[in-house]
C-alpha cells in the first residue's frame, strides 16, 4: 500500500505569528510562498534560515536573512545585497532607484548629480541660493545682491609714469575704450581730487589696469600706520594717504578708508570713492570757525568769536563798556551823542510804599490811586537818573511822602491834587542821596 508524505504546512504570516521551532530534520512549507525550512531541534521560526537550491537557476523569491536586507524581495523588487566578496555585478544590470536621496547624499565631484547645462540654467535663472567662490575676476553686465570682496573698475593709465599698487587715483577725464583715464589723486588742488579708488596692482605707463573702488587691498607696506587708523587723501605727495586729515584751508578733505591691518604686509579698506569735504551736522545756533591747527570746529555765533570793529555783532554791554573806556578829545568817559532815546516803562497804579525799578527804563509814568507813603529806585547805581510822571486818579487830592534820602529844590514835594492833575519828578542819585525836582500841574 503506498502511502503519501506531507510537509508541515501553513502560510508566512502564520509561520511568522506563530514562530515554532521545528523539530530536528522536520520540513515546513509556506502555502503562500512556496518557500520551505528544514528544523534543527532549537532555533524558532523566524531565526530559521529557508532552504536555497544549490544548483545555478533564476531568482524568483528572496527573503531577507544573512548577506541580504529587505525582503520578502520578489522577481519585481529590489534586491540589497551586502558587502562580501564572491559576487559579481555586471553595472549595465543594475537600476539604481536614488529618489529616496538628495545631493547631500552625494560626494561632490562624483558626477552623479548636476551637469554643465544644469548649472547654466541655475545661473540664468537668477536664483542662485549657494555661495560661488572664484579666484579670477567675475564679468557680469549688472549685478544686484550683497558683496563680500572689492569692487574693481577696469581703468587706463595714460600717463607717463607707472601708478605703484596701493596708490590713490582720480579720474581726470577721457577714456580708452571703455576704460576711463586715471591719474595719482593729491589734496592740494581740486583738479587732482576727488580720489575714485586704489591701484589694486602696478598700472605700467599707457597701460591697461584696475583699481579698487570698494573693498579691502592686501599686500600693502604700510609701515608707519596701525590698524583702525582713518586715512585720507596726502596734500604733499601725489598718490599717497596719510593717518592724520590735512590741516591748510587750501586742502581738500577726503577720508579714503581705514587699516585693517598695519605693517609691511599691511592692508586696508578703501570705503572714500568720488567724493570731499563732506559737511558734517551743526547744532541750531552753531557756526564753523577755523582753529589754530586750521581745522573747522563748531561754535556759538557770540561776541567772543567776533573781534572787535567788525561791526558783525555788538551788545548792550560791549557799548556801555566802550562808553565807559571813551578816551577820545573829550575828557575820558564822556561821549557827544547827536540824538538818543530813553525807555518808557508802562504805566503803573501805585500808593503806599512805591519803587521804581530803573532797570527797566528811564521814564516812569504813575497814576496815584492813594496817597504815597515812601518811593525808592530800585536798581540805581550813582549816577542814575530817571523821569517819574504822576498823574492823580479821578478823585485826586492823593499825597506824597518821599523819606529823608530825598532832597527838593526849592524844598517842596507837594503833588496838584485835581482830579487827574500831571506832575512830573526829576530825580538824580549820587549813592546817598535822591536829588529831585518837582514841576507841577502840566495841562
């Protein structure tokens, strides 16, 4: 009688779920699969390895497990295949799937990712987002976003001389080509000036070149100078900048740059292109007035900037001193004026105790609405003279009471009491004493 021999059997998942361990020499089949293991008595399920035909064939089915990662991996997937040695690949066979991955993933210079065309369509499409760096010069007929270097300007020199690397140039006018003419910049003269930029090398005679408007310059002796020091345009020697602002009034200011970085092998930024005696801020009031070394410094528009006899500015003391130091055919101290005026103060009601304050003017007028008990000025010094006009108010007959320090011609200070009746006080102080007169009923 023949009898049939079945395999253990039941599809991968459950083999997975599941994990048994099989039993020494036991088989398994996976339904689903078609793939089979062959138990060792002690390693589950998913420990155990399927079992690979050992003749040459075609690939059908790959699980995953030693070598190999991925899988179940089936004739239209993909196949990993770890590193080890007996396996030969011929490269025409292999699709190489790099859509999960990125240029950062990819070695630069390992011509896998980006091309000549690439990069020209990147750059005319201006959005270039990635730094480009170049050790020769980049040409561009405009240009719009930061810089981080010098700026160069194609120039011609068309003088006799070579202009040295470092030199301060200006353009005189004319051109080659394209190339404007250019010249050593000196700040004596605003024909030489302004300075437009720095030979960024040594322009030979009627020679092509290039100078540096905006950026640094390296490769400078400047022996002498230190770094943070502001430079400007040199007065005496053409081309050259000096650490200290020219002093003559003559002399064109430009400040051109600053050191970053002093000694023989020194090198500076050159900031100054095309432009001079810049105008700084003054304060409301201020004028600029040359000094000893002269320079321009701010100052108050006041008398003690202004010499005397200028006729530019004069003050209420400046006259009273100089009337007071007269020593002219008249004896000192006395002036011949031809006509002058006095001050009115607005008039006042007054009684009682009155001052007059004679600081305030020379003319005093008074309306009397009571009798005066006392009257002084206020401010007097000796000498001081001043007019009191009195007028009674509407009722009249108001008194005066002077004091003792008061002193009348003719020895009376009585007021006219009618009703808005004028007097008027003629006084003198010498210091001591009030000399007065009173001249009475003006009408």
């Amino acid at each position: 009688m023949a009898h049939q021999i079945k395999f253990r059997r039941d599809t991968a998942a459950n083999f997975t779920s599941q994990n048994p361990t099989l039993a020494a020499g036991e088989p398994a089949y996976e339904t689903d699969t078609g793939a089979f293991k062959i138990g060792n008595g002690s390693t589950a399920w998913t420990s155990l390895p399927y079992v690979v035909a050992s003749s040459p064939g075609t690939v059908t089915v790959v699980q995953s497990g030693a070598g190999l990662t991925g899988g179940p991996i089936t004739t239209t997937g993909t196949l990993n295949v770890g590193a080890g040695t007996g396996i030969t690949v011929n490269a025409d066979d292999i699709e190489v799937d790099l859509s999960p991955f990125s240029t950062t993933d990819l070695s630069e210079g390992t011509n896998l990712y980006y091309t000549d065309a690439k990069v020209d369509a990147r750059l005319s499409s201006g959005s270039v987002t990635t730094d480009i760096t170049t050790t020769g010069i980049v040409t561009a007929g405009q240009f719009e976003g930061d810089i981080n270097g010098a700026v160069l300007l194609a120039v011609h020199n068309n003088t006799g001389v070579t202009i040295a690397k470092g030199n301060v140039v200006y353009l005189p006018g004319g051109n080659n080509g394209d190339n404007p003419y250019v010249d050593n910049a000196k700040a004596d003269s605003s024909t030489t000036m302004p300075a437009f930029g720095i030979a960024q090398v040594a322009i030979p005679p009627n020679s092509p070149g290039e100078i540096v408007t905006l950026g640094s310059l390296t490769g400078l002796n400047l022996t002498g100078f230190t770094t943070g020091d502001q430079l400007f345009v040199s007065p005496t020697a053409a081309g050259a900048f000096q650490n200290t602002a020219p002093t003559g009034e003559s002399d064109l200011l430009q400040s051109i740059g600053k050191v970053i970085d002093g000694g023989t092998g020194g090198a500076l930024e050159f900031t100054g292109a095309g432009r001079t005696n810049a105008t700084p801020n003054l304060d409301s009031g201020n004028i600029f007035i040359g000094n000893g070394s002269n320079q321009s410094v701010t100052a108050t528009l006041d008398t003690s900037i202004v010499p005397e006899n200028t006729n530019l500015y004069y003050t209420t003391d400046r006259a009273n001193t100089a009337i007071g130091a007269y020593t002219g055919a008249m004896s000192p101290g006395n002036v011949t004026l031809t006509k002058f005026s006095e001050t009115v103060v607005g008039s006042a009601s007054v009684s009682g105790a009155v001052t007059i304050d004679v600081s305030t003017g020379t003319i005093h007028p008074i309306t009397v609405t009571g009798d005066i008990t006392s009257l002084a000025l206020t401010n007097a010094v000796a000498g001081t003279s001043a007019t009191i006009i009195v007028t009674q108010d509407g009722t009249g007959s108001h008194t005066l009471t002077a004091g003792a320090a008061w002193k009348w011609a003719g020895g009376t200070n009585t007021l006219s009491t009618g009703p808005a009746d004028v007097d008027i006080i003629s006084v003198i102080w010498d210091g001591t004493t009030y000399w007065a007169s009173l001249t009475t009923d003006y009408s």
